[in-house]
C-alpha cells in the first residue's frame, strides 16, 4: 500500500517506511537472483525484454540528468568542449584539402614547365639574333666612346640606343612568349570569407513555457521519473 511519494506501508513488517530520496540501498546479490528468476520466468517473452530495455535506457537518461541537475558547470564544460572538438576537425579537415589541392598544383605547374623546356630545347633561332643584336649595341657603344662627341651625334647615338632598346624589349617578350608556348600562366584565386568556408558558432535559442527555469524543469522531471521507475521496479520485481 502506497502512502504517498515518500512514504509506504511495508507489506512485510506493517510498519511506515520513509523513501530515500536517491531510493532505497540495494543488495546487489539478492538482486541479480531476483533479475535471474525473472529471466528464468519472462525471458522468452519479447515483451519483457523490451521493458527491461526501457528501464534500462531510462535509468541511463536519469544519471545523465542527475548530472545536470546536480553539476549544470560540468555539463557546461563538456558541451563547449565538443564544440571546440568540432572546430578542430573542420580545421584539420580543410588543412588536409587545402595540402592535397597544393600538392596536386604544384605537381600540375612542375609538369608544365617539363613540357616548357622540352619545346624550348628545340628553338634556336634565338641565339643568331642575338649575336646581331650584341653586334649593334657594341657599335653604337663605341661610337659614344669615340672622342668625336657632337650634339648631333649624341642626338643620333640617342635615337639610335632607343630604337635598339625598343626592339630589344619587343623581341624578349616575343621569345619568352614562344618558350611558354604562347602562353601566359599565373596562380589566380577568388577571395573568399574565410567565415563562410570555415564555419560559424551559431545560437539558436530554444524556449520553454511556464514560470520555472530550465534548472527548475530539469530538477522537477527528474524527481518525477525517478518516482516512476522506482514503482515500475517494484511492479516488475
């Protein structure tokens, strides 16, 4: 007979017992017996098997919430922690892409120099021009050099040297572009924000209705299901 959430009458003495608050101290040997005797009696009935599950995942969900409820800090300390553990596998996930599309770059631009220089290897045309152009600069120089230094002749001298230096720099830009191939090749990217490709700490907030804290729900449905188990163990035992 029930008297209450934390009062009963004792079936087998007739006396008043008060419930602990954590419930009473069990015999761990008396209770695996009864837990054997029970299987022996139920244990081929599914249904049993799903209550014993049930508790079972209740029980757990009641540590979990004692601990809440008793230690709110620690639980606090946890939850941000496997925050921060989450922030460390995006990190080390996007350094290994970021590695291996490096790696395969590189690997991509060595491979087209390979291909640069092997074309380049078969050109030639560029060091007989060379040799006249070497043999025009060397004239104009001595030129200048000479001790027949007029106005005029600077004047010459000078068109002559820009005109040079003109086709020179045309005629490098020409061969380089011959040796790439008559190609340009440069690493591009698009700036991105970083925040976006990363990742964000979002909060999202959840509501709870009535009068109490979230502290004070928590402490209410654990006393509650407390209560309840221990009748369903009674019930079951």
């Amino acid at each position: 007979m029930h008297l209450g959430k934390e009062q009963f009458l004792c079936q087998l003495c007739g006396d008043e017992h008060q419930v602990p608050k954590k419930g009473f101290q069990l015999n761990k040997n008396t209770q695996r017996a009864l837990e054997m005797e029970l299987h022996k009696a139920f244990g081929s009935n599914p249904a049993f098997e799903e209550c014993k599950s049930h508790i079972e995942n209740a029980a757990k969900v009641i540590r979990q919430l004692e601990v809440l409820r008793d230690s709110p800090e620690g639980y606090i300390h946890d939850y941000f922690e496997e925050v921060k553990r989450q922030v460390d596998l995006r990190r080390e996930k996007l350094k290994n892409e970021i590695d291996l599309s490096s790696d395969q770059m590189i690997d991509r631009i060595e491979r087209t120099r390979a291909e640069c220089m092997q074309v380049s290897a078969q050109m030639k045309g560029i060091a007989e021009d060379l040799e006249v152009l070497r043999g025009e600069l060397g004239q104009i120089r001595d030129q200048l050099n000479s001790f027949d230094v007029s106005e005029a002749k600077l004047s010459r001298i000078k068109r002559e040297l820009v005109a040079l230096e003109r086709g020179l720099d045309e005629k490098c830009i020409r061969e380089q572009h011959l040796v790439l191939q008559n190609n340009e090749y440069s690493f591009e990217f698009d700036e991105i924000n970083i925040g976006s490709v990363f990742g964000d700490l979002r909060k999202n907030q959840i509501l709870f209705g009535g009068k109490y804290s979230l502290l004070t729900l928590l402490w209410l449905f654990v006393t509650k299901v407390e209560n309840e188990l221990e009748i369903l163990i009674i019930r079951l035992g």
